[in-house]
C-alpha cells in the first residue's frame, strides 16, 4: 500500500516535471524548470547545463540593501566576489601576441556588476609604462600572459557607481606595482577619486565600518585594497591585511572541513580585523568543474569558515566562474552568508524586515 502510493506519488511528480519542461519557455520557467535558451528562463536565472540537462539556473545576486535596508555597517552585509575578475574568456589581445594563460570568468566586468558582483579581485601590474592586468609569475607581466589596461577595467567601474549611486564597490588588489604613485595615476584617471573611502575611517580595533547608509551618503562608495603594505602609508591604499581575515586561497583551501589563513593574514580568529574574505577556486581553473564546486560544496565551506573565524560570517566570497552552478551557486551562497548575518536565518530571503534575531519567514522557494 504504502510502495503503491510512493510510487504513484513519484509518477505524479515525474509526470509533471515532463509537464512543466515542456510547458514553459519565452521567460516563464522557472528555478531549475529544463530550458533550452536564456530566454526561456524568468528574470534574473539563465538556462546553463551543469552535468546534465539545461535547467534555469540563477544568474543575479540578491540586492541585499534593496530587500531589506542599507542602515547597518558595511562589514553586516555579504558580497559576491569574483576572482581575477579581469581573466576573462574571449578578451581579445591588446599586445598584439596571443595569450598563452588561463581565464577564471566569462563575462566582462561591467556584466559582473549588472549581475550583482560587488567585489573584483585584480591583478595589477606595471607594463608598457602603465599599469595592466595580468597573470603572470614573480611579478613580471608579458605581453603573453597580459589582459588589458588597468584603466578599461577601472573606466567600467566608475560608470557602474556612476550609474547606481547606492552601490558600493570593494577592489582588491594583488599588487606588483612598484611606479611610484602608479595606482593612484590610475585610479584618478580612471574618474574614481570622487568614490574614494579615505583609509582613516577604515577600523583599526575589530570596530564596526561605518553604516552603508552613511557611505552611500558622502558618496564613498569605492573601497580598495593593496597587498602592498607600504602603500597604505605613501599613497592611502589601505593594506588588505591590516582590515580583513582570509583563508588560504586554490586547491588548499578546498579541502572540506578545513578553513585556515593565508599566509599573509592574521588568524581567521582574529577578531581586530572586521572584515572576513573566504576564497573558494582551484589554482588552476578548470571550467567544467566550477559548477558543482559553486554548489553545496561553497556553502560547506561557508560554515567551515564560519567556525574557525571566530563564529563570524564571510563579508565576501571569492570564486571562479561565478555564474556557473547547479542551481542556486554562488548566489545562495551570498543569501546564507547575507542570511546569517543580517537576521541569522540561513537564508536573507527569510530575513522579516526589522528583526535581527534568527525570526525566520519561510520561503517560497
Ligand atoms: C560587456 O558585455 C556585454 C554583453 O556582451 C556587451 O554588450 C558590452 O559592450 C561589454 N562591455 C564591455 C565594456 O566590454
Ligand atoms: C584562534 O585559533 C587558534 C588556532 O588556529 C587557537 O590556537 C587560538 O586559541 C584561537 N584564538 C581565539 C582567541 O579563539
Ligand atoms: C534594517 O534591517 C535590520 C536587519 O534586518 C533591522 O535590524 C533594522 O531594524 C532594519 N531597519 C529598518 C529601518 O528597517
Ligand atoms: C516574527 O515575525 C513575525 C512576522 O513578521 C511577527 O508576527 C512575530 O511577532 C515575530 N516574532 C518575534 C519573536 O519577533
């Protein structure tokens, strides 16, 4: 009795899965609905095949500010984060030889920012009297492993904030700029000096960061971070480390269960600095695994962290691919994080606007 009506229920099911695959297309499927173009898929998912089938997987992240409100210290609030954010398939050469290096994303960065990335990792190098993004080894960039001019990639940011004037946008820098004054040369060129976040109202003791409200309000809404110490003191660049914990970056930060600092940071527990950065990419990007790894196993790594930083929660969350997933990715990822954060339910679509304390709606999805 009990077989038959498990198995009625599963054909029921079965049958109405085929219903809706077939049913659904121009923009009407829905979350994890099976697609066979993007714009089969409602707003804000995309059809893309992990392993299998094609499915309407999400493509935005969740404005964190605009369900909720803005009016809570910037280091309450989660941000997706790309890695090497500049690397990206398809960017044609500027040197003139061919690249010989690997990508970590697919779309430019002005359609990071549209989707909800809040957080570029860039690689910042100086070449051809300037500085570019590269990838390259022992700080030296060549004309096969470079992207682009810095300033591109800045220009794009600076229409973006430009264009939204209540986001705020964080840079962080793997810094091999040596030229005196380089960055700054770009940052100003790059018409982002308007956005700038001065260095001295950045806290020092584990202190809140002053509320988004607030940064939003003097219109300091870029936030940049060097891996170069001594610029904090010549050219206001704050020193990534003096303000933020990580976690080992690549392949050795993958490892279930274990979340520990890089090098260069102090302890995850370490509780003077206010901000948590949690990597979560291979060394070497390798595309067709990013999807599952933007999955569960993101989310794992979430909590993994999560308890060895001191029971704090990842500020911004670093990978490759950010788009790619079974499902939810790295946007879900994002709402835990946001979730736990803003209202400590798992999820900030749970959060009931006003509450603080784990008072958690259910979701519809
Ligand atoms: C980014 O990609 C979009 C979509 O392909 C394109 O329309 C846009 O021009 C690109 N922007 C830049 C700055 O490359
Ligand atoms: C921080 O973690 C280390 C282990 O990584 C541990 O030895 C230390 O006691 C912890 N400190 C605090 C304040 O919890
Ligand atoms: C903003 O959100 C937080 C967290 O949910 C909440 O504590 C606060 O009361 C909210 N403020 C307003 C004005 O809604
Ligand atoms: C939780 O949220 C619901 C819905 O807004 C509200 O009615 C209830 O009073 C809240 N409970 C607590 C303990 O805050």
């Amino acid at each position: 009795m009990a077989f038959f009506g498990r198995m009625f229920h599963l054909i029921t099911v079965f049958v109405l899965m085929i219903k809706v695959a077939i049913a659904c297309s121009n923009g009407e499927c829905k979350f994890l609905d099976e697609c066979s173009s993007n714009a089969d898929c409602e707003a804000g998912l995309y059809c893309f095949s992990c392993l299998a089938t094609s499915a309407c997987v999400r493509s935005t992240a969740t404005n964190q500010f605009n369900l909720l409100n803005n009016s809570l210290p910037f280091n309450k609030y989660a941000f997706l984060t790309t890695h090497n954010s500049f690397a990206i398939e398809g960017e044609p050469s500027h040197t003139g030889v061919p690249r010989l290096t690997f990508n970590n994303q697919e779309d430019n960065v002005t359609q990071q920012l549209n989707n909800g990335v809040r957080a570029l990792m860039l690689d910042t190098y100086d070449f051809e009297g300037d500085v570019w993004l590269c990838h390259s080894f022992k700080g030296q960039c060549y004309d096969y492993t470079a992207f682009e001019p810095a300033i591109d990639t800045l220009r794009e940011v600076e229409a973006f904030l430009s264009a939204n004037p209540s986001e705020i946008v964080t840079v962080i820098l793997e810094d091999y700029v040596q030229t005196p004054n380089g960055l700054t040369k770009v940052f100003t060129d790059a018409g982002l000096m308007k956005y700038w976040f001065p260095v001295s109202k950045m806290p020092k003791n584990g202190g809140d960061w002053p509320l988004v409200s607030e940064m939003v309000a003097n219109n300091q809404r870029l936030l940049v971070f060097t891996s170069i110490r001594s610029k904090e003191q010549s050219e206001g660049i704050a020193y990534q480390w003096n303000y933020m914990v990580e976690n080992q970056y690549g392949d050795d930060g993958m490892k279930a269960g274990d979340c520990f600092n890089r090098g260069e940071s102090s302890p995850l527990n370490d509780t003077s600095k206010s901000l948590v950065l949690v990597n979560y990419f291979r060394s070497v990007p390798m595309k067709s695994l990013a999807c599952v790894q933007n999955s569960g196993n993101l989310i794992d790594m979430l909590h993994t962290c999560h308890d060895a930083s001191g029971n704090r929660w990842a500020n911004f969350v670093a990978v490759d691919y950010y788009k790619r997933s079974e499902g939810g990715g790295t946007f879900q990822a994002v709402d835990t994080s946001n979730g736990e954060l803003l209202c400590g339910c798992n999820n900030v679509h749970s959060c009931v606007p006003g509450s603080t304390s784990g008072n958690c709606s259910s979701l519809f999805r």
